[in-house]
C-alpha cells in the first residue's frame, strides 16, 4: 500500500477493552482515528489487563478469542462468533486471550492488509519500555517491517480528570498524521532505510487544557533502572498483605484498581516461604528529579511537562565502541 494514501492501521493496547480505571483511553483514540482523520482502524486486543510481560509469546498454549462491540460510552456486548452490529455499536472489535505482541502476528497473519501499527498507553524511559506490553508489540510489528508507534498517556494527576482525555487524544493524532506523512529516515532501518518506530509520551496535565497546548520535542530515551519490583510475603502476611495493585495506566496511584494476588491455595492457608507480590517502588522513576536527568531524554521532557517523540530502533541499543574498525581487529585473539 504506498504511504500516501488512505492509512489502514491496526489498533492495540496492553491493558484491554475498554474499562474506566484499566483502559480509559483506547476507544477515545480510536474514535479520533477513524472520525478526525478518516482512517481505516482495525482494532485487536488483550482479552484481559496484560501490562508489564514485554514482547511475550504464546508457544504452547492455544490462543481463544472472540469478538467486542463497543459503544459510545465504552460498554459493549462480547460474542464468541463475528455477527452484524446492532444499533448504537461503533464496530466490530476482536479480543485475544494472549499478550499484546502475540496478537500482532496472530492478526497480521490473517489480515495482512493492515500494514501498520499505533500502540496505545506505554510509558517513557528504559526501564519502563524494556518491561512494556505496548512497547514489545510495537517491536514485533517493526520487525515484521510495518510502521509501528507507540503512544503513551502519563497519569500525573491522580485521578486523571476526564477533561484532559479530548485534548490528549486530538494532540497525539495530530503528531501520529504529521510523523505518518514525514516518516524519519535511518540508514539502518529494517524497511528501506525507514525509522522503525516512534514513542510518543504525552503528560495528561492541566496545560494540555490551554489555548498553546503542551511543547512537543524530540527525545532519546532516558537509561533508568528499577527499585523493588516485588515484596515476599510469605513471613506474617495478612489479606491486606495480599492484595496487588493493577499494572494499568494508574499503577502508581493509591487510587489503582485493587486485585486479589494468586497463590498456592485458599489465603487461609499455611504457606512456605516462597511468597511474593507485585509491589514495584515507581517513586524514582515516575517522579525524578529534574537534575538527574539528561537533557534531550523522554524522562526530561516529561518532568517538564513536554511531550516527547522518540525514534527507535526494533533492536537492544548497540554502544559505538568497535565503530570504524577493520574485520581484523573485529576478530578476537585470546591467550590461553
């Protein structure tokens, strides 16, 4: 399909349907998609919240899925087989139950004629994108040689008020047409020397309300590292001990939807010592400060409440060390 025509492109998340504190804001984006641009808008998601599991696959197991007809108001009727939309429903989604990048070739398999990708709701820096549902697919749609971005909401204000969600979704298809019609060049580019794919991060905060809108800038991506991502709580826990916060756009809230952690057996039960609970440390990494920050980086433009746009690779990043050397000096020579 040559680029200047018509986009058809295939919509995904990693946190789900639709769903207030879970997945607030794929059907506004898709909404703006197919209404303010025109675009022809497949969309295929996680039957269920799967954040955090990277660019997971299912090898074994046998994917079921079955088909989501939305509405306005984010409701919707599920179905196990495709059937004609009743009156009030936007269009036929399709749900699989696997993570986000398994989707991609699942889909694309089938419907190879929706060549390219828009993510939705990743958020910035290394360590966040390295663990990202969203990220991970979009990687898997560029190695299939399909334009892939990935846009991301940052929950700042907890809750997010509603009034942000029109302007970020205006905002963010306002760069993903302007990066569509100008795609970067990268001579290293999987497909004919194009950047593989984008990050957008847009901060939901009270300036995105105002007439000049928020700064947008090119970025590189911020090299972070994780604090604590589990507790063990097996020694002296009780029901409070026991209960994980949900991995959706809100995961570093006090407000996040509540989820019973899985166990071994019924919570009345003795366990070992081998007990663990999802109960990351965000604090340094959604709230940095400003000065740790390198100037340019994703993190750095969203402490300052920009939006970032950042190109990437669909590799691990390669350091310049053996850059310029000839194939003899490439080949190692050990001593014994």
């Amino acid at each position: 399909m040559p680029f200047n025509s018509k986009p058809r492109v295939l919509l995904t998340n990693d946190d789900g349907p639709p769903d207030n504190k879970e997945s607030p804001y794929v059907l506004g984006l898709y909404k703006h998609l197919t209404r303010h641009l025109g675009w022809d808008v497949k969309v295929v998601l996680p039957s269920a919240q799967k954040s955090w599991i990277g660019k997971a696959y299912h090898i074994k197991e046998v994917t079921r899925g079955g088909y989501f007809y939305p509405r306005e108001d984010g409701t919707g009727e599920t179905s196990q087989r495709s059937r004609a939309l009743k009156d009030g429903e936007l269009a036929e989604w399709i749900l699989l139950d696997g993570p986000t990048s398994f989707l991609i070739f699942i889909q694309t398999l089938n419907v190879p004629r929706y060549p390219a990708q828009i993510w939705d709701a990743i958020p910035p820096a290394a360590a966040f994108a390295l663990s990202s549902g969203t990220i991970g697919a979009a990687m898997s749609s560029s190695l299939s040689k399909m334009r892939s971005i990935a846009l991301s909401y940052g929950t700042v204000v907890h809750p997010t008020p509603t009034t942000y969600f029109e302007p970020a979704h205006e905002t963010g298809c306002r760069i993903i047409n302007h990066l569509w019609n100008n795609w970067g060049e990268d001579e290293c580019g999987l497909r004919d020397g194009e950047v593989d794919l984008y990050s957008i991060n847009i901060p939901l905060i009270e300036d995105i309300l105002s007439e000049e809108g928020l700064k947008i800038c090119w970025t590189k991506m911020w090299r972070n590292s994780y604090g604590r991502l589990f507790k063990n709580i097996a020694s002296g826990s009780n029901s409070r001990d026991r209960t994980v916060k949900a991995p959706g756009p809100d995961v570093a809230s006090s407000n996040s939807n509540i989820t019973q952690a899985s166990g071994l057996g019924p919570e009345d039960e003795e366990t070992g010592d081998l007990l663990f609970k999802w109960a990351p440390e965000m604090k340094g990494l959604i709230t940095p400060s400003l000065e740790i920050l390198p100037v340019g980086s994703d993190g750095w433009a969203i402490c300052q409440g920009w939006i970032s746009v950042t190109p990437l690779r669909a590799s691990f990043g390669e350091p310049n060390t053996h850059d310029g050397l000839d194939s003899e000096k490439l080949v190692w020579k050990m001593k014994l």
